[in-house]
C-alpha cells in the first residue's frame, strides 16, 4: 500500500514537472515568437521608412528635372521670339530700304521724263516758229513736210509713252512681287523659329534659301540697266545746223 502511494506521489511529481516544462517551453516559444514579430514588424517599418524616404526623393529629383527641362524650354522659346525680332526687324528695314530706293529712282526717272517733254515742247514751238518763217518763204510745199515731220514726232512721242507705261507696270508689278516675297520670308521665318521637327525644319529652311534668291534676282531686276528708248542705239546726226525740219532734234 505503501508502494503504491510512494509510485503515485512520484508519477504525480512527474507529471507536475512534464507540465512545467512544457510551460517554460511554451512560454520561451510564445516570448520567441514575440520577439521574431517584433523583429519582422521593426524590420518591415524600417523597409517601409526606407521606401518612403528613397519615394521622396525620387520625387524631388523629378521636381527638379521636370523644373529645368521647363526653364530650358522656356529659355529656347524666349531666344527663338528675340531672334524672330530681330529677324522681323531687319527685314522691314531692309524692305523700307529697297521701296526707298525704288521711289527714288521712280522720282528720279519721273523728273527725267518731265524735262525731257519740257525740252520737247521748247524744240516744238522752235521748229513751228521756223516752219512758219519757212512756209511764209517756201508755201505749200513746206506745209506738207512740216505735217510729214509733225507726224513723224506724235509716233514717236506714242511709242515713248507706250514704253514709259510698260516700264510704270512692270516697276509696279516688281513691288507688289516684292513685298509678296517679303511676306513670305517672314511666316516661313516665324514657322521655322517655333517648330522643333528636324525634318520640317530642313523643309521650311530650303523654302526660305529658295524664297531669298527669288528675293535676290527681284532686286537683280530692280536695279539694273534699262534699254534705251526705241531699243536701237543714237545714230549720228547729218542736218545743217538750224535746220528747223531736222528729225535730230
């Protein structure tokens, strides 16, 4: 009986001791536990903190990209505007510059047109006061080769006046090409300064080249030599002096 109380006492020990045991481990295993969530939840703010702070500066770095890809822009708008002005400004001077020179050679040769019709009527009314003293001496005979040689000078006056008028529409219709030309170089100028395709740009760059050497032969035209009236060159004069019927005069 003893026996049996002493093996129940010891099984009773062991079980007490099993089960304390298996506190302890499972305490230990409940504080490892613990302390793995911990570590994993420190770790994973850490992450988290990293991840965030490596966020922010990515933004601020594309901020400041994006920034001076804006101040780059701008800065190459703003140059393209100035030197569209300036380009704009040395065209109407240059423009200005030519229709200066244009009226003042169309006042000039308009001045030359003048005196010559004023020398014109002075030699007229010294041949009619000859022609007269002639036809008093000379009668019919004379009146007939006045009225040949006074036709002969109206021809002559019309076919000058004919010239003179093709020559006023022809100036006329160089300036209007002029100033058409100018209008031109100007909006393929202000296209050119504002498009940033490279294949567009070559495209109004050879518009703009052709555009000038039109330019170039129009000012070619403008200035250069005119024919003589007639188109034939002076031939010499064989009339006696004070000759009042001479067509030399």
């Amino acid at each position: 009986m003893a026996e049996q109380k002493e093996s129940s006492v010891l099984f009773s020990l062991k079980e007490l001791m099993n089960l304390e045991e298996d506190r302890i481990k499972t305490e230990e295993a409940e504080k490892e536990a613990r302390a793995r969530a911990d570590a994993e939840r420190r770790a994973a703010e850490e992450r988290a903190r990293r991840e965030a702070e490596e966020e922010r500066l990515r933004a601020e770095e594309e901020a400041r990209r994006l920034e001076e890809q804006r101040r780059r822009e701008e800065t190459a708008r703003l140059e393209a505007i100035h030197h569209a002005e300036i380009e704009k400004a040395r065209a109407e001077t240059e423009q200005r510059a030519r229709m200066e020179a244009m009226a003042a050679t169309q006042a000039h040769e308009h001045n030359l047109a003048a005196l010559a019709q004023d020398q014109t009527k002075k030699r007229l009314t010294y041949m009619a006061i000859g022609l007269v003293a002639v036809l008093l001496i000379g009668g019919i005979g004379g009146g007939v080769l006045f009225s040949n040689w006074s036709q002969q000078q109206k021809a002559k006056e019309a076919a000058l006046e004919a010239q003179r008028q093709v020559i006023e529409a022809e100036k006329e219709q160089l300036k209007r090409s002029m100033e058409q030309n100018a209008r031109e170089q100007e909006a393929l100028k202000n296209q050119l300064a504002s498009t940033k395709d490279e294949a567009e740009r070559a495209k109004l760059e050879a518009q703009l080249a052709k555009a000038k050497q039109e330019a170039n032969k129009m000012n070619t035209r403008g200035g250069g030599p005119r024919p003589k009236a007639g188109g034939d060159t002076a031939k010499p004069c064989n009339c006696p002096p004070g000759d009042p019927l001479c067509s030399c005069l």
